[in-house]
C-alpha cells in the first residue's frame, strides 16, 4: 500500500478512510489546498488530462450546460486543475456554450504558480474545424498570454486571417484538426502538461486517437434523463483503453474521480 498519492503528511495528519493499492479514498473537506495540488500531481512531464462533471445518469449538461451540474466541491478541484496546468484547451462550441471569458485564476492558484516556476496563467488553446468565433471576444482581446487557435490546415485563409492578430494560429489536418499533431505542437512550445475541458466530441475524438493520460471526473447526485450529451461523443473509438482509478473524493453527495491510463494487460 503506497502512502505517496496523497503524501505522508496528509495521510499521517488527516488519515485515509479507505486504502487499497494505490487507491485512496477521502473527505475533500478535510483537505487542504497544497494536498489537493498533490493529489493532481501528474506522474509524467508529457500528461493530458480530461476534466468533466457528469450527472449520475451520465448527462454532460443540464439545460445545455455542464456549469449547471457542478458544485462548490467539483470546482475547487476544477480550479486546482486549471492551476496545474500549462494550457488549457477547449472546443470552440464549449467555449461558446460556456461563455468562456479571459483565462483569470485567483491571487492564491498564481501564488501557487510562481512558486512552482510557472507563469501566473496557463495558455488558453481552442480547437475549431471552422473558426467561428469572434476575435474580439474577451478570450482573444483580454487574454493575459496570447491564446493559441487550433484550427484545419484547410481552412479559408479569410478565416484565419482575423486571428492571427489576436492568436497563434496552429494548422493541423486538413479538414478536421489533427489532434495528435496539434498536442505535438503544443508540448514543442513547451505546453506539457494538458487539461481539456471539453467538450464532449472533443474528449471523444481525443479518446479515439489514444491522446488521454487521465480522466477527471465528477458525479453528481443528479437524474437528468434522456436528451444531454454523454461526457465523450463523435467518432467512435476502435478499441476501449483501460483505466486505473487512482482516488476517490466525496464532497457530500458528490464523487471526485481520478482515473489514469492503465496498461491493456492488466
């Protein structure tokens, strides 16, 4: 049984409810902000993660939007992620949907950055087959980095060519983006660590090309019934990639999952 998922300190002061392998399983309340930061350490420089919040029937969206389905518990992870992270990527319809404004974190997640070396926000990325978006949104014009657009190879360049004042443009794929080809693109900015938010075709396009190290999961106490969008949609996957669920968090109702990629022989 390895103590090192949450730490010695955290287990030793706090202790586990329940500890098999390396799984562990624990109050979110009765952790602080550093140990939540370490229980989302990830395990390799190269990492993408996934991050959704689902209904307990498996609805991605509630009234059409996922934020309709989180809590206060689902977003102080939500949070702790995007303080992780190195850029953040976004399908251009969840970006829409959700209201995506400029990337901002608190004063205490860009405390929490300068002190591991990192800029005081990630990078916002936004993956789009057909651009439309407005350049002067607050995401493009507000932005405290320059975002980057990730967008097919194909693409009119009258498309493009508003975005390039306000955004790297990265071209990938002819039709569709290429993913594997814009998350090689990424890391050779030196965009390594990877947290997508969705949505839900493009966690399944990123599932079919074998791009996701993690998936981060919420399931709320909720029946929403038939309609929403399942967390993954689109292109259908040729095979299923195993999971290892590394941790469990309840957060009253609300369980906080935290599943990596497993090996296929397990």
């Amino acid at each position: 049984m390895r103590r090192a998922e949450f730490g010695e300190s955290a287990v030793g002061r706090v202790g586990y409810l329940l500890a098999v392998g390396e799984l562990r399983y624990r109050e979110l309340d009765e952790l602080t902000d550093d140990e939540v930061y370490e229980a989302y350490a990830p395990p390799e420089p190269d990492w993408l993660r996934v991050n959704f919040v689902s209904s307990a029937d498996g609805a991605a969206t509630l009234g059409g939007l996922s934020g309709s389905l989180s809590g206060e518990a689902d977003k102080r992870v939500f949070k702790v992620l995007r303080a992780r992270c190195d850029v953040l990527v976004a399908g251009a319809q969840t970006v829409r949907a959700e209201g995506y404004g400029r990337l901002v974190l608190s004063e205490d997640r860009m405390a929490w950055r300068r002190a591991q070396g990192l800029p005081e926000v990630p990078v916002m990325a936004i993956v789009t087959r057909t651009a439309a978006l407005d350049p002067g949104a607050a995401i493009f014009a507000e932005a405290p980095r320059r975002p980057i657009l990730l967008c097919p190879g194909g693409l009119e360049e009258e498309r493009v060519a508003p975005f390039r004042e306000v955004a790297d443009v990265i071209q990938t794929g002819t039709n569709w983006v290429d993913l594997t080809a814009a998350v090689a693109a990424l890391r050779e900015r030196g965009l390594r660590q990877i947290l997508c938010e969705g949505g839900p075709h493009l966690f399944g396009d990123l599932v079919a090309a074998d791009l996701v190290d993690e998936l981060d999961l919420t399931l709320s106490p909720l029946l929403v019934g038939g309609g929403p969008y399942r967390i993954a949609e689109g292109h259908e996957s040729s095979v299923a990639r195993r999971l290892r669920l590394r941790h469990v968090l309840e957060a009253g109702d609300d369980l906080i999952l935290r599943y990596v990629r497993g090996s296929t022989d397990e």
